[in-house]
C-alpha cells in the first residue's frame, strides 16, 4: 500500500463538462429562448397560388355560392378576390364566436372581450410565483427534474455516494495510487446501472413533467399592458367598465398568447403533475443548490396542484372562445398568415445519463481533497502513530490568523513535519541502523551500492537538520524572525508593505522545496538500493545479516526487513507529494 502525489487532473473534465451541460440542456429544451418560440411563416405567390387552388377546389356548395356573389360584387377574379373573402369569413367567425366579440369592426376588440382574458389573468397571477421560482435558472429545473426521477423510481441514483462510498475510494486511492483508477471504476458501475434502467418506466414519468414546460409561456406572460388597455387593474381584476382596445396595440401580446394557448391544448384539463417538483423547489436540498432563492419557503402543494389546474380550464376555456388566430389573420390582412411555433420536448433518459455522469464527476472533485486527507491521515497514523513533529517556529506564521491582513499564509508546513517525524522516529530508531548493518554485510563487489546507502542516508541527515534550522531561523531571536514581526506590525497599518513580504515569502518557499525534494530524491535512492539488495536473495547475505550481533541476533529475515521498510519509505515518498499537492492546490 502506498500513495503517491501529483495527480492534478479533474475527473470532469472542461470539455466533457461541456459536452455533458449542452445534452442537459437539449434533452430539457432549456435553450431555447421565447424568439425560438414563434415565428412567422412566410408564402411566396407561387405558393399563394397553390394554396388558393386547393381551397377552390375542397369548397362546400353553400361557399362556393357566397364566393360566386362575392367575387361578382367585388368584379375581381377568382385568384384575387379570394384573399378579401377569407377574411370578410374570417371577421365572421370572430363576431359569432362569443357575445363579447359581437362588436368587433376588424380593427379593434370590444371592451366586453376583456372579460374573457381576466379569468385566464386572475389565474396565472396565482401560479406565477411558483413558475418564476421553479425557472429562474437552468440549475433549479434540472436539479428538480433529476429530484422527480430518482423519487418516482426504486432503481434510479442520485449521486456519487450510491456508486462508491467515502471509505471505498479511500482504500482505492491508498492502493492504486490514482484517482484516474476511481474514476475509471465509478464510471464503470454507472454504466452497469444505465444498462439495467427500465427505459419505458422513465419515460412514463414524461406526461407529469409536461404541465411545468407547457404552461410556462403562458405563467412567464405580462398582461400588464394588456390589462391597462382594457381599463383593467395590473390583476385582472375589473373595477370598472372595459374600453375597446386596439389590435395593433396588443398584437404582440396576441401573438405571445396564441403560442401559449397552443403549447396548453396539448395538456388535458386534468392534466396530472408531479408534486415532487413543487416540494424540490421549496425545498432546503433547492436553496442550497441554487443561491439565487435565498431562503426556504414553505408552501402547500395541494395549493399549487389546485392553481395549475385552474390555468389549465381557464385556458382551455379561453382558446374555445376567443379565435386568436382569426384575430391575428385579420389585422395581418392575410388569409394564410401562419404563426410557426416550437413545442419543447423532454427526453428524460439522456438527461438523467447526462446530469447523474456530470454530478457523479462534480463530486468526485469535490470530494477528493477528503479523500486524499483521510489517507494522509491513515498514512500518518501508521507511519507516525498520528503524531507529528511540531515546527515551534515555522509552524505559527503557516496559520493565517497570524497575518491579520489576509495575506496566504507559509506553506509546506506538513511535509517539513512527516518528514522530520520520520527522521528523528523511525529512521534514528531502526532504519538508520539496518543501513549501517547491511552496508557492512555487502559484498565487495557491491561497493557502489555500499556507497550509495552510506552517502544518502548521511545527505538525507543533513537535510533533516537544514530543516531544523530553518525553523528555529523564524524564532525572534534569528533576523527572519525578527523580520517577519516588523513587517506584521507594518502590514496592519500600510498594505504597501505587501509586494515586499511576499518576496520574502516566495523566497522561504522556494528553500523549503529544495530541501523537501532534495529529501525525496535520497530516500527514492535509498529505497532503490534496498530493493536491489533485495533482488540478490543471497543465503550467505542472510546469515551474515541475522548473525550480524551474536549476542542480538536479527529478529527477522533481511529479506523481509527490506519489504517493511522499502514499503514505509514509499508510502513516506507518497505523503509527502501529497501534502505538497495539498499546499499547492492540485
């Protein structure tokens, strides 16, 4: 078991991230803008023309008979008077549709047509709220939607933690030494569970998530303005009487509300919804999420079920009675005017593949710096029974809190201190002893390794105590000491003084890396000489080690002295990239 630093990469990469958002975003429809929404088909006459033929061509005989006087009144033939007529039988379908509409003059709307918008009016008011919050961002939606999934269904997960827990990638990373290998395990168990999904039970839950996309248009509506012109209150609510409003006035509100009218028609009165969209996004799991909703809210989502519903008849009863889109052909003065509209589309598995692979990954980021810390902190436990050398001088200034001013504080502060806790612990205690006894026992055609332990191990001590002094050099008494509390004190009252200690800090930095890697750089040669002392598997070699004391003999094999300490000089190597990684923020 070992661990081993330096491995920066992201499990969610920048350009999978963006891979992974653009397919939440279409199999949600949430790109798509209100301009997206509605647009205006235009006909060339051409196409005019072969529209006209075919309308002559399926009339009834009672049409045609009108078309015939019309046409001979007007004295025009067949191709030009018909655009005229269709909208003479246009004004006559919007006059006979409801009472309120009796006095329309094909310019303008009778004030009594504003009783049938304030019932619509009154009942989006009411739902408004809910709709804004649940889409004021794409986060709160998507999270919602994924919300819905995992709790309609027994089999769908939710996060990182139903893949592997804490504990298991802790024991990973301790022995594969990667956090690429976590990712490569957790993604497989994804993929195992997408395979085992019930691919119609998910899309079954589609037709409850409709009524939040297809009411939308119409709850994200301002009728101010249109209120305003019929002499209504911002509401809905009618305090007095209505005036005749201009079609040319509120066109763009027509048109917006023929597009709305048109996404709730594919929604049954009754239609049913999933309550666990409203209680996500009152939820404290939806404000954290997402920092735009400030504060929890309660709400009753019976309530809300009861205003969706309300919406729901009103606008069926709406579009029954006001023909919109006679209103709109007859201001346009076009017959075939035809408004183009886009209908979102929810696609729920490649959502929840998308966002679960996306969370999964997110939180392995988020979570690997715990990760890695619980390791250091097995590792420090078994190397150092937990507890650490303690830098007296060094130490206070890694503390932010001595600064004041919000300056970084010193790094490195853990690697200085499992490296000097293994110097003066173990390696005083045994290692530095195996060294001198299996540099005595090597053959003489090993000399070159004989040199090698003799020159690190006495290097690596010297390391040890350059770092040391470096410690006590921040002690008042020792001028970088003394440097450091002058500038505090200067720091508090001119920040000024800022570019000057950061040098100086650079400068310290800089010292306790060389001599942190200089310290790697002999215990991996040291490591290396054991290990092909090791490889020998010379009998004379281990007698010669056993019975090295007569009177103390070994009390294990060199063999397997070597496996012990070649492994805890590796797991130390490893600690000690890792609290470097750690200080340096990979």
């Amino acid at each position: 078991m070992a661990i081993v630093g330096r491995e920066t990469g992201k499990a969610l990469t920048m350009d999978e991230d963006k891979i992974l958002t653009r397919t939440i975003r279409d199999s949600l429809s949430l790109d798509a803008t209100k301009d997206d929404h509605l647009f205006h088909a235009t006909f060339d006459a051409s196409q005019r023309r072969q529209f006209i033929e075919q309308a002559l061509e399926t009339m009834d005989r009672r049409e045609r008979t009108r078309f015939r006087l019309f046409r001979l009144k007007a004295g025009k033939d067949a191709f030009t008077a018909y655009e005229p007529f269709r909208i003479l039988m246009c004004r006559e379908r919007i006059c006979s549709s409801h009472e309120a509409l009796a006095e329309y003059d094909g310019v303008s709307l009778p004030g009594k047509s504003g009783e049938l918008f304030a019932p619509l009016i009154q009942a989006v008011g009411a739902i408004k709220p809910f709709f804004s919050r649940l889409w004021e961002t794409q986060r709160m939606m998507t999270s919602a939607v994924h919300y819905v999934l995992v709790a309609r269904t027994n089999d769908l997960k939710a996060g990182l933690s139903e893949f592997m827990s804490q504990r298991e990638m802790q024991e990973l990373y301790l022995q594969e030494q990667s956090k690429v290998k976590i990712r490569d395990i957790v993604l497989q168990r994804f993929e195992t569970h997408m395979s085992e999904i019930d691919i119609e039970q998910v899309t079954r839950l589609e037709a409850g998530l409709r009524p939040f996309y297809y009411l939308y248009a119409i709850t994200s509506m301002n009728f101010a303005d249109l209120c305003e012109k019929y002499g209504m209150d911002a509401h809905g609510q009618i305090t007095g009487a209505l005036r005749r409003v201009p079609v040319a006035g509120i066109i763009e509100e027509l048109e917006e509300l023929f597009y709305a009218l048109y996404l709730v028609s594919k929604l049954p009165e009754d239609a049913a919804v999933h309550d666990e969209i409203v209680e996500y996004a009152y939820s404290p799991r939806a404000v954290s999420d997402d920092a735009a909703n400030a504060e929890e809210k309660t709400v009753d989502v019976e309530s809300v079920r009861r205003a969706i519903q309300t919406v729901l008849v009103r606008a069926h009863q709406l579009a029954r009675e006001l023909p919109l889109a006679d209103i709109i052909r007859v201001h346009r003065e076009d017959p075939f005017y035809k408004l183009q509209v886009y209908v979102p589309h929810i696609r729920l598995l490649p959502f929840y593949r998308a966002h679960l692979r996306r969370t999964i990954l997110e939180d392995l980021d988020r979570r690997f710096g715990d990760v890695r810390m619980g390791v250091i902190g097995y590792v420090i436990n078994e190397l150092f029974g937990g507890q650490l050398y303690e830098l007296k001088y060094y130490g206070a200034w890694t503390n932010p809190r001595e600064l004041k001013v919000g300056l970084p504080p010193f790094q490195y502060q853990m690697a200085m201190q499992c490296l000097l806790s293994y110097l003066t612990g173990h390696y005083r205690q045994r290692l530095q002893e195996e060294i001198r006894i299996v540099s005595k026992i090597l053959p003489a055609r090993r000399r070159d390794d004989q040199g090698k332990l003799i020159q690190h191990s006495a290097s690596l001590e010297d390391v040890g105590e350059q770092i040391k002094e470096f410690d006590v050099g921040f002690s008042l008494e020792r001028p970088d000491g003394q440097y450091l509390y002058r500038t505090r004190q200067l720091l508090e009252k001119d920040v000024s003084q800022q570019k000057a200690f950061r040098n100086f800090q650079s400068q310290k930095h800089r010292e306790v890396r060389i001599m942190i890697h200089t310290a790697l750089e002999h215990l991996e040669a040291i490591e290396q000489v054991l290990r092909e002392v090791g490889k020998l598997k010379s009998t004379n070699l281990e007698d010669r080690y056993r019975n090295f004391d007569p009177w103390s003999p070994r009390p294990i094999s060199l063999e397997d002295m070597i496996e012990v300490e070649t492994r805890r000089l590796r797991m130390l190597r490893g600690l000690l990239n890792e609290a470097i990684a750690l200080d340096e923020g990979y």
